[in-house]
C-alpha cells in the first residue's frame, strides 16, 4: 500500500533545512528500501504526501529565496540575473549525499563471488534506477526551481545514475594492482599483458558469459541488460567492456 504522510508534529516541514529533510528522508527510504513485489514500479506514497512534500519544498525555496533579498537589499547589492539563483542547494547536496550512501550500501551488499555479481548488478540498478525516476517526479520542483538556474548541476534522476557510476560501478572497474601499482591497461608495457589481472566486473563477465552451463538466450540477455545499466550510468559504447559485451549479442 502507498505510504501515508507521516505527521509533521507542531514544526513546519519547511521551517528549516533539517525540518524539511526530515519530512522528505521517510518517503526516500521507502522508495528505495521497501520491500517489493516488483523492481519494475517503485513503492508509492500517499497522495497527500506527495502534495504535502511539493508544499514543504515550494514554501522552504520561498523563504530561502525572500531571506536572501532581504539580505541583498541591505547590502545595496541587488542582481536581478543571480537573484534567489542559489536557493536550494543545500536541499540538492543532501539529495547527493544519500544517493551517494545508497550507492555504497548497495555496493557492500554486492557478493564476492564473480559468478553472481552480474545477476546482483542487473536487478541492483533497475530497481534504484526506477526508485530515482520515481523521486525525481515526486522532487521535480527541485529541478524547476533550482537545477534549471544553477550551472553545471544535474538532474535530479541524472545525479542519481552518476552516484550509481560513482560509487557502485566505478569501484568493480578500478585498475588492479600489480606489486602494490595501480594498473591501468591503457599504459603502454613490454611483453604479454594477458597474465596481468582484471577488474573485478571484467572477471565477472568471462565467468559468466564464458561458462558452459550458460545457455545461449541466457547469456544474450545477460549481456544486453549489463551493456544496457553501463550506458545509462555513463558507460558508453567505445569503452572497451561495452565492446566485450556486444560480443555477446
């Protein structure tokens, strides 16, 4: 069932930055950490808290962004370009930080055994990229009100696959270390570089694709679904493991 609007007690959600986040934070874990039925549509939430978040966010950036002309107009230092242009920053950073968190928890939960960390990995991705879709719709006046005047800042579903890139893939693509050195593969050097190790979603990918049990529809999909949550994460296709993959398929 949706989740219902959790009471807000005598304090306005948007009196404060950490009022407001503590009335968004239960409708973010609940996104993303409820269990669910279906990886394919992300847990809901109550009508009214849906429109009670939109309210506590319209009335925080509105307060924010009076705060700040008063503080312009006392100053004597009005710009009607850059006027409010800020406000909601800090509510985007804390947006940052727990994707960033959520994307290392699901690292940490990730298994160590090669031969199931694509079979984690695809399931993983489709249901935090699902639940990012869905807090982006449900924060969507953070995007109009902020994301669309700061500069360099992304989207609110955008930032949450860069934090899955990040924090989760990036670490199971990192050049392994030869004798206490980092290795990259792009670095010229003398000789075989076959016996040399490799990342640990390289060595994923022989075990599994590469397997004879594997069947052949099995692999496809396999393949198709990891080259699919690599692009959308910023993956694309000339990276060389994006050419692996299409091997596959």
């Amino acid at each position: 069932p949706p989740m219902p609007c959790p009471s807000a007690g005598s304090a306005s959600p948007s009196a404060s930055l950490a009022a407001l986040w503590g009335y968004i934070l239960p409708a973010l874990n609940h996104i993303f950490r409820s269990p669910t039925n279906s990886i394919d549509k992300a847990p809901t939430i109550d009508i009214s808290y849906h429109i009670g978040i939109h309210t506590a966010i319209y009335d925080y950036f509105a307060a924010q962004s009076a705060a700040s002309v008063n503080v312009r107009v006392s100053m004597h230092a009005i710009d009607p370009a850059t006027n409010g242009q800020l406000t909601g920053r800090d509510l985007y950073k804390c947006l940052d930080k727990y994707y960033m968190d959520l994307a290392q928890e699901l690292l940490l939960r990730a298994p160590e055994d090669d031969t199931t960390l694509i079979r984690y990995i695809i399931p993983c991705f489709k249901r935090y990229s699902v639940g990012a879709c869905a807090v982006n719709r449900l924060l969507n006046y953070v995007n109009r009100y902020y994301v669309e005047r700061a500069i360099g800042e992304a989207p609110l579903e955008a930032l949450a696959l860069k934090r899955f890139r990040t924090e989760f893939i990036g670490p199971l693509m990192a050049a392994p270390k030869v004798n206490g050195k980092t290795f990259r593969p792009g670095v010229a050097s003398i000789g075989d570089k076959s016996h040399l190790p490799k990342n640990r979603l390289v060595c994923a990918v022989q075990e599994v694709l590469d397997a004879q049990d594997v069947k052949p529809e099995q692999r496809r999909n396999l393949a198709k679904d990891l080259a699919a949550t690599l692009c959308a994460v910023g993956v694309y296709n000339r990276h060389p493991l994006q050419k692996k993959l299409k091997g596959y398929f």
